[in-house]
C-alpha cells in the first residue's frame, strides 16, 4: 500500500519538477523586459531634462487645456489635459513636466504588452515583445512628445490584456477591468472605439468565443459609463468634438487619393518599423499564419483597425499615427511569428 501511494505520488512530484525551472525562466524573461523597459525609460527621462526643445502646437494646446480643467474640449477628449495638469501642477509650467508622463505612459504599455505575449506564448516571446514595442519608431518619438497617443496605447495595451484575462477559466473579475481601460481609452481619444469594435467583431464572428458577448456587453456598458461625462460636454457643446473629427477625415470632393494612400502606406515602415511592418504585410497575405486561434485573436486588433485606417487614407487622408494603436497587438505577433520561424536575428535588427 505504501509503495503504492508513493508510486502514484511521483508523477505529481516530477511535473511539479519539470514545471519549476519553466516558471524560474519565465520570471527571469520578466524581470530582464522589466529591467530593459526601466533603462530606456530613465534615458528618456534624462534626454528630456537635457532637450530645450519648445512645445509642438498640439502639445501647447493640451497644456492650455489643463489650465482650464473641464470634462471636454474642441478637438479632443479630456485626459491628455487632465494627465499635464496633474504633473505640472506639481513641478510647474515647463516643458519637462508638460512631457513628463509620456515615456511613463508608454512604460506602462510595454508592460502590458509583455503580459500580452507572456499570457499567449511564453516569457521570451514576452520580453522580446515589450522591447520591440518599447523601441518602435514611432514609440520613440511619441516617449518625447505628449499626445493622446501616449495616453491612448496604454489603455489599449491594458484592455487587450485583460480581455485575454477574462476569457480564461475563472477570469470573470477581469471584465470589469475591460471596461475600465476601454472607457479611460475614450476619455484619451476616439479611437478607442477601434478596440470595441474588434472585441464585438472577434467574438461574433469567432463561433467559440460567442459565449463571452453578455460579460462584454457589460464591460462596455462600463466604459460607457466612464466615458458619460465627455458625452455630457459634447452634448452641452453641440456635439463639436464629433463633428471635428468628421471633418478631420475630409471624405468629400475627389472620390480617390491614390498617392494619399501610398503616402501613408509608406508612413507605416516609418512608425512600426520597416522590417516589422514588412513582418506583419507578410503574415496578413498568408491566411496559414492566422491560423492559431491567438495569432487570429490578435490580428483582430490589428488588422481590421489598420485595414480601415488604409481606406480613409485612399478616400481622403490618414496621419502616420492614426494607426499607431493596431501595432500594441501586432507587435506581439509579429515577434512570435519571427520567434517560431526562428527569425532571431531579425528580430534583434
């Protein structure tokens, strides 16, 4: 009897062997993303202490914002002002505290972006994630600068990763933290509504996963909640900010903007970076590379977002940065792609 409790008992022991040095290296993938993330983020501290740089008119105009606390404004939803005006009424009017919270937001996201892949993949493809989003181009020039983009991609990064949270055994608590970072994503752009729409389309579309759409459901009647008081001011204010946004588009007049369109097509080798958007062009044209049901999870906060940004783009015009949150999940797929094909060197460059 004895001998066979323990004989039953040693493959319990030896799985709980093999799982130790996984976990081991896991935590170790995490801690190097952390420590790769807190480097270049002092740096871009320090690089801001250092630069005499003036404010951009968008950032001069957030700023003016903040000095006049409300719950909207004429271009934009309010946190970007709310996020200055916390900082600077601290350290004081200066360019350094205007900006200061941008290469933390952007921390904050490749944060979640590790929790993204290490939650999908594994801790390496984790780590390699966070430091390619950390070191994106266009990542490195928004760590400078304060914009909605900044306050924006770390909402995204957080919703993604919870919206992964939530979906597994037991992860029912996380659907409130859905609809938290979704509606403090509207509350940083419209754009956020980008997120919404994947998250509906994925889970209709995607047979097994229909059984999420009440607990979204609910997690957007969150963010609608959070998002009311920017609706309120709208509302008060005839509706301004939603018509800017229309006429920021500018579809009218001429049906078909060819070099527009190319024009922000090669934009985006510039923002994500050229081999990791010939990467992701790449892994769009063969439908086997979706074929995972987390590659298909992530493509679909991606693709679509990036697919629609290119028809504004034919039809009238697109910014570089319009598309800038499709790349939180891209980059996670594009990495584990160039990991499994064992394209590390690429990678690395």
């Amino acid at each position: 009897m004895q001998g066979g409790i323990l004989s039953a008992a040693e493959p319990a022991q030896a799985n709980a062997a093999a799982a130790a040095p996984q976990h081991r290296l896991a935590r170790s993938h995490g801690l190097w993303a952390a420590a790769a993330i807190a480097a270049l983020t002092v740096a871009r501290l320090i690089w801001l202490a250092a630069t005499t740089a003036e404010l951009y008119p968008d950032e001069a105009q957030y700023w003016f914002w903040s000095l006049h606390p409300a719950l909207g404004y004429y271009s934009k939803p309010p946190l970007v002002a709310w996020v200055i005006g916390l900082t600077t009424r601290v350290l004081g009017d200066s360019e350094f505290a205007i900006r200061l919270t941008a290469p933390f937001l952007h921390a904050i996201a490749a944060a979640f972006v590790y929790g993204i892949a290490a939650r999908l993949y594994d801790g390496r493809t984790g780590f390699w994630a966070a430091f390619a989003y950390i070191t994106l181009p266009g990542v490195s020039l928004s760590a400078f600068l304060i914009s909605t983009d900044a306050v924006l991609l770390p909402c995204w990064a957080a919703a993604l990763y919870a919206f992964i949270r939530a979906r597994e055994p037991g992860g029912e608590r996380w659907w409130l933290a859905v609809g938290i970072a979704a509606g403090l994503g509207l509350l940083a752009k419209y754009a956020m509504a980008y997120w919404l729409l994947s998250a509906f389309g994925y889970v209709l579309l995607v047979r097994d996963e229909r059984r999420h759409l009440p607990r979204l459901l609910g997690a957007s009647l969150v963010a609608l909640l959070l998002y009311l008081p920017n609706l309120w001011w709208n509302w008060q204010h005839d509706f301004v900010s939603y018509r800017h946004v229309r006429d920021n588009a500018e579809i009218a007049g001429v049906l078909f903007h060819p070099g527009a369109f190319l024009e922000f097509l090669a934009s985006q080798f510039a923002v994500f970076g050229p081999l990791c958007f010939a990467a992701l062009i790449a892994i769009a044209a063969r439908p086997r590379s979706l074929a995972e049901p987390r590659a298909r999870l992530l493509a679909a906060f991606a693709l679509p977002a990036l697919a629609m940004m290119l028809g504004v783009s034919l039809l009238s015009r697109a910014q570089p940065n319009w598309a800038a949150p499709t790349y939180v999940s891209a980059t996670v797929l594009v990495v584990a792609w160039a990991l499994r094909g064992e394209w590390r060197r690429g990678l690395r460059i």
